[in-house]
C-alpha cells in the first residue's frame, strides 16, 4: 500500500492509497503481523505517511 | 448529562444529494467541473471532510461556558473514505479485493490519527442509504477522531471491565463462543471472524462482526486477519442487500479500544451493523422508549431474523490466487441457506 498526500487549496490534507497486487491472493501465513501499535503510549515512527508528497494544487 | 453535544452550525450548508453529474466524491474529469479530488481517477482516497463537526484547530466556541453549561472548543479531526471512483457502486457490490484495500486504509487512518495528542477515540463508521441520512451517494465512509471517549464505547468498556472482574474472562470471547456454540443467531463465519444477530439485538436485522481471536484494534490484525475481515464483510453486506432484492441501508461502525493511553485489553474488536429495515418497507423507528428511555424494543427474534440472512450469504470469491477461504453462513451443521 502506497500513499501520496497533497494539500487542497484550502488547506486540507487528501491521502491517495494505491495497491500492489498483494490484495489479490488471500493466504493463510501471518506475515504482516505485528503492525505497529496504534497508541500515544506505543505510538511507533510508522505513524507518519509513507511516500507522502506534499503538493498544493 | 455527563454527554458532550458538537455544535456544527456550517454543516447546515453541505452538499445536500446533488445529481449524479454533480457529486463531489466522483473524480475531477478532464474539463468537468471540480470535485474534492483533483484528479481523474483515484483507488481509495481520505480526505479532511469539508464540513467537519471537530477540527484539529478549531474555532472558539460560539457562546461562553457557565458553571451549569460548560463548553469546549470542537477539537478532533473528521474524514472522509472514497472507497472507489465508481459513483454507482456501494461497498456491497465492490469486490472483495476492494474490501481488504479498505481494511487497510482503516488501520492506516486509525494509526494516523492515533498519533494525535487531542484523539482519545478514533471512530470509523459509514452510514449508507438516504434511509439513513446520507447526503451523498457515492461510496463513501467516515472517520471522526474525538477528544474523548464516546458514551456508547464507555458503555461496552465499563461491561467488559466488569465482565472481565468478575469471570476473568472476556466479554465478547464469551460471546463468540456462546454464539458459534449455539449456532442459531450465526449469519456467517470463517477462520478469523463471526458474523452473528447478537442474543439482545435492538435492530431486527443487527449483526455483529467479532474477531474469534482476543485483539482490540485494527493494528493487531495479522494479514490473514485483515484478509478474512474483508470476506466476512462482503458476506454480511452482500446478504443485507439480496435479503429484500435492494439496496440495503445500514449504519456500520468499528468499535475498537481507546488511543488514549490507557490499557484496554479487556476490550474485544468488533463491528456492528445498524440497519433501519424491518421489512422491505417499513422502517424501524426510534421512538419514544428507544429515544427517550433508552430502551429498545425489538419486534422480532434474532435468531429467526439470523435464519434469513443466513440463507443468503455466499461463499466469497477472490479474483486471483484461487478461491481462498470461503466465509460460509453455516451455522447448525445445515448447508448454507438450508433454513
């Protein structure tokens, strides 16, 4: 999952989300587990966004 | 009351059910007029919502606080899912690859926005059909990110904290089990989640999505979890809407623990469905006792409302990497859409 944010002209943030063909095959391993913990007491540095792109259009 | 009330007064302005040429969640086309999306296609997107009820800097509140009447300014933030370019689609009719993008959205917003100091609660939830009171069409969700603990989530903790004293068990792993034991209010199930018409179900047509597995949140899902949420979403949805051969309304909420800080590992992840209809004409309204007491009265029993929907639940299929694990309405041992 990929995501790109740009800034609208009145200053709100929008995320676009794009996808690799991972979603396509369900599996039974657990390889993705263990995402990073959403919490303040846990928060993790993966909170922030990914491949962001700050654009003002 | 002990309740906060959002004082949004802008919002009397939004988009109000604009025509299909019009709709603002629909991509910004070539020469066509601008939407929210300044781009001509787009997979999923989040948006801050342009008529938000909390805002991460909001204005002063209008009126002063007193002592009897106290105020605080609508901190939070409110967001907007697209789930997909396609106007006349809903999440129903959306593959169920589409589904597990969405799941992962979630859990990526409900990690964002948990990072916020001023977020204690982190709701996501989508309200389909003008039954409800949707102002758009287009295929859409929303977050909002409180500054504190919703009443109802405070409900279900303070049962499930004492639950968890008195049995040290908790509540919704009992509840799972008793339901999968039981078999008659299951709607649909597979590896990681139940589908069920909860034993007090105060819509006829009320179903509960529970992870079979103790976990709180979104962000303690394994893969395979987000996988086989997704299945069980596109069963459940996809039986609402061929149960009366039509779109069918419903308020979908997440409930997960708090982002406060605090420890919740008593609390148990779910998903509720809040339906309108009691057939495929009449509406269940919240009257006097549901409105005013709080008590609500519920004119069918769940275990035959369960029946119904069961028969209509479908094994889902993926597109690629074979049939995957079909989530099934069996339930008692009969074949699905046996009643």
């Amino acid at each position: 999952m990929q995501r790109r944010q740009i800034t609208l002209e009145d200053g709100r943030y929008l995320i676009f989300y794009t996808f690799e063909e991972e979603t396509a095959a369900p599996s039974n391993s657990d390889e993705e587990a263990g995402a990073p913990a959403d919490s303040k007491r846990r928060a993790e540095p993966d909170a922030e966004p990914q491949a962001t792109e700050e654009r003002r259009v | 009351m002990g309740e906060w009330v959002a004082t949004a007064t802008h919002r009397q302005t939004r988009t109000f059910l604009p025509p299909a040429d019009f709709c603002p969640l629909c991509p910004t086309k070539p020469g066509g007029f601008p939407t929210e999306i300044p781009e001509p296609t787009y997979d999923i997107v989040a948006f801050e919502n342009r008529f938000p009820s909390l805002q991460p800097e909001p204005p002063a509140p209008a009126v002063e606080a007193t002592e009897l009447y106290p105020v605080r300014p609508g901190v939070g933030v409110c967001e907007v899912l697209v789930y997909t370019p396609i106007h006349n689609s809903t999440l129903a009719g959306e593959p169920v690859e589409q589904i597990h993008k969405l799941v992962q959205v979630w859990t990526d917003r409900f990690r964002a926005l948990s990072a916020h100091e001023f977020v204690e609660y982190v709701f996501i939830f989508e309200n389909k059909g003008e039954a409800i009171g949707v102002t758009l069409h287009h295929p859409h969700g929303q977050i909002y990110a409180y500054p504190f603990i919703p009443p109802r989530v405070e409900r279900e903790l303070t049962q499930s904290r004492a639950h968890k004293d008195a049995t040290g068990r908790c509540l919704l792993c009992d509840i799972v089990a008793d339901e999968t034991a039981d078999g008659r209010r299951v709607v649909a199930k597979n590896d990681s989640f139940a589908a069920y018409i909860p034993f007090f179900a105060r819509y006829p047509y009320e179903v509960h999505i529970a992870s079979t597995r103790h976990l709180q949140a979104l962000t303690d899902m394994s893969g395979a979890e987000q996988r086989d949420l997704a299945a069980i979403l596109k069963s459940v949805i996809a039986a609402y809407d061929k149960l009366f051969d039509l779109s069918f309304p419903y308020m979908m909420v997440l409930h997960q623990r708090p982002v406060d800080g605090g420890v919740y590992d008593y609390y148990h992840f779910h998903v509720e469905f809040y339906p309108p209809l009691r057939t495929a004409t009449k509406l269940k309204y919240l009257a006097g006792s549901e409105s005013g007491a709080g008590m609500f009265i519920n004119d069918t029993l769940a275990e035959e409302k369960a029946a119904e929907l069961r028969a209509h639940v479908r094994p889902v299929v993926w597109q690629a990497g074979g049939a995957g694990k079909a989530t099934t309405g069996e339930a008692t041992g009969e074949e699905a859409g046996g009643d």
